[in-house]
C-alpha cells in the first residue's frame, strides 16, 4: 500500500474532515483557499481515489458526492501494517520504531495498549 501524493493527502485530509459526502465543487471550493486549481484536476484525484478504494461515490442529478471508505485513524493504520509487513525484520522495525517515539506517543502507545491488549487478541 503506498501513501498519497500531496494533492491527494489534501483531499483526502478536507473529507475526512467533513464528515460527511461532499461533491467535487466543494472540495474544490475549499482547496481554493490555499491554491489556484482547475476543477478537472480535482475531479480526475477524487475519481483515482475512488479507484483505489478510498472514496466510495454517489450519483447524485449530474454529479458525484464522495466519501471516505474509512477514517483517517483506520487509514493511517493500515499503511503502518503494509509498511511493518515490508520491512522484512518485523522484530527490529518494531524495535526500532519504539527507540523514536516522543513521551507522547509512548503514553499513545501504552493508552492503546489498554483499550486492546495484545494477549486477547482472537
């Protein structure tokens, strides 16, 4: 699984952030704020997302009304497990992994830990 190019990441980061569906005309409206972009070049990103299988889609008259498959979290997740799968030493890229973590995300790790400990995993 590879990550997002940068238009992708910003579309992807105004729908998950929405909520809600949204067409393309509204992200477009609102990536507008940051840069000059034509409505095409978003529409063909939303329709290549939707091919990868992180946008599900809608007909609705003319247009499509888009919405993540999955949250961000769940998303996020799944690259850290392709990511640990094609590291080869899944042990040592733990391991070093563990060495980085900030305070922070250490308290994270340990909070995460309780919620789903890994002796009762099924």
């Amino acid at each position: 699984m590879r990550g997002l190019g940068d238009l992708e990441s910003a579309i992807m980061d105004r729908l998950w952030s929405y909520r809600k569906p949204a067409s393309v005309r509204d992200v477009l409206d609102d990536l507008r704020r940051d840069r000059e972009i034509a409505y095409t070049t978003v529409m063909t990103v939303m329709d290549k997302l939707h091919t990868k299988g992180l946008l599900r889609r809608k007909q609705v008259g003319r247009a499509y009304v888009y919405e993540t498959v999955a949250s961000k979290e769940a998303y996020t997740a799944e690259l850290m497990r392709a990511t640990l799968t094609s590291g080869g030493n899944r042990a040592a890229t733990l391991v070093h992994f563990l060495e980085r973590l900030t305070p922070e995300e250490a308290q994270a790790l340990e909070a995460a830990l309780r919620v789903y400990p890994l002796g009762e995993r099924g």
